[in-house]
C-alpha cells in the first residue's frame, strides 16, 4: 500500500512539474492522497502577445488654426474650372484679406472671388459668408472702381468672366447691390462698358467742374459729371443719378457751351457715350 502511493506521489509531481507549478506539498489523509500545487505567474509560460500592426497615419492636416480655411480667400475660379455655364459655390470664412480684382459686376476669371464678392457688397471681410459665381463669356473691356472699401482695377481683353448668383441662379446685377457710386472725376472708360451697354450711376453732391470734350455724344475720356451738367440732367451742388450709354467709337465730337459749361471740339478717333433716361 506504502509503494503504491509513492507511486501515485511521484506521478503526481511530475505532472505538477509539467505545467509549471513552483511548488507544491502532498500528504496522505482518510481520504487518500492530497496534492496542493502552487502556480507562479513568473514560472507559467506565457501566451505569445498579439502584436497589433500599426496603422497608417490618415492624411492631416499640417497647418493649424484656420489657414487652411482663410486659403479661399485667395481662390479664383482658375482654380475651379474653365467651362461657360459652370457654376462654383465657395465658402468664405471669417476676418478674411483682400486680393486683386479687375471688373465691375463682371470679374476677370484671375480675380479673387472673395474679395470680388465684398466688391459687389455680398458678404464683409469681418464675417465671410457663402457665395456663388457662375463662368460666363470673357469682355474687351474691364470697370474698376472702388466699391465697398474695395479697389477694383480696369483691364481690357480676358478670355472669360464671373458673376454672381443668387440662390435661384439669377445673375445679381450692381443695382441690385446698392448701384454704382462715382466721383466727378470719372469716365465712362472706367465702367468697362461695351458698345450699346448701359449703366445707371450716382454722383454725389458738391461737384467741381471738369473739362468736357463734345456735346452728346462726349468722348470717352470726358467726366461723366461735368458732361451731364453740360447736358442739363443735373447740378455739380446737387448732384444725382444718371443713365449713361457706350456708343461706337467716333472721329469727331463738336463743341458748345450749355448751362454754364463750355465744351471743347475734338477732331480724332475716340471712345463716345450718351445719356439716356
């Protein structure tokens, strides 16, 4: 009886041993044999660990704050597409900055569209906003004026235009954007008119008289003011609002002298304009 339990003793250690206790007792009770084994986690082998591939780090992006953002501000329609009828919506955020612009109402597609759109009174620098322009038929001609703090400069030929447009698609004309402001000192030259085009624009009061070339049509150089003072349709202390009209070019304007205002004779090739009501 004593053999056999040894036997059973030692076969019980080794299967002890076997799964890697440290240590262990054994005794021999009423029952029969008792075995006590006490595991160490250090003793136990350990499972392998499952090494995780890393993964690839998402593209993100590299400039903090809002820059990325503010980017838009220098987009123009270039950047966008080059298709007549196209129309592009862009995002304008916050406490944006000014770029170059050349147009009045119709914008060279190398303009910012951003700056163009606080041009036509859209949106402010200060709070951005949302806007859409749609591509449109390049011009001969160019305006440029300043417009809501926004210097725009004249340009002649481009092979393609902007606009903007409303949420209906309709194409947002200046006078539905607070009308076209000028100083005496301007020229129809400056609208960017093309022949048989007309625009209504508004001269402030306390005028000074500038030289006037023709008697309607006038040249194209001549201020639009002192020209319609000339004409009759207003007063340099009063000023007001006037329609004026591109005609073709002319070799010949007469002189005269009309309400005050006397108006040279040019004998030469030259831009021509009206007045219309």
């Amino acid at each position: 009886m004593k053999t056999c339990a040894l036997r059973v003793m030692s076969i019980l250690l080794l299967i002890g041993l076997f799964i890697g206790c440290t240590s262990g007792g054994f005794e021999i009770g009423p029952g029969g044999p008792n075995l006590h084994l006490e595991f160490s986690k250090e003793a136990s082998q350990d499972e392998p660990e499952m090494v995780e591939e890393e993964e690839e780090a998402s593209p993100t992006q590299t400039v903090k704050g809002e820059r990325p953002s503010l980017a838009a501000w220098d987009q123009n329609p270039e950047a966008f597409t080059h298709i007549i009828g196209d129309r592009v919506t862009l995002e304008l955020p916050p406490n944006g900055f000014e770029g170059s612009i050349w147009g009045l109402g119709e914008y060279t597609t190398d303009s910012s569209i951003g700056t163009a759109a606080v041009h036509m009174g859209l949106i402010t620098f200060q709070k951005g906003g949302a806007v859409t322009i749609e591509i449109t038929d390049g011009r001969t001609h160019y305006g440029g004026l300043l417009r809501n703090g926004v210097v725009s400069s004249s340009y002649e030929s481009w092979p393609l235009s902007f606009v903007f447009v409303d949420e209906q698609g309709r194409h947002i004309t200046l006078e539905a954007t607070g009308g076209v402001s000028i100083e005496w000192s301007t020229s129809i030259r400056e609208l960017g008119l093309e022949t048989a085009e007309r625009m209504k624009v508004t001269l402030p009061a306390g005028g000074i008289e500038k030289e006037v070339w023709g008697s309607d049509p006038y040249t194209g150089d001549t201020p639009i003011g002192s020209a319609a003072v000339h004409k009759g349709l207003l007063t340099f202390a009063g000023g007001g609002t006037v329609t004026v009209e591109m005609l073709p070019m002319r070799s010949f304007f007469g002189g005269s002298e009309r309400n005050g205002i006397a108006s040279q004779e040019y004998d030469a090739p030259n831009d021509a304009f009206t007045f219309v009501r």
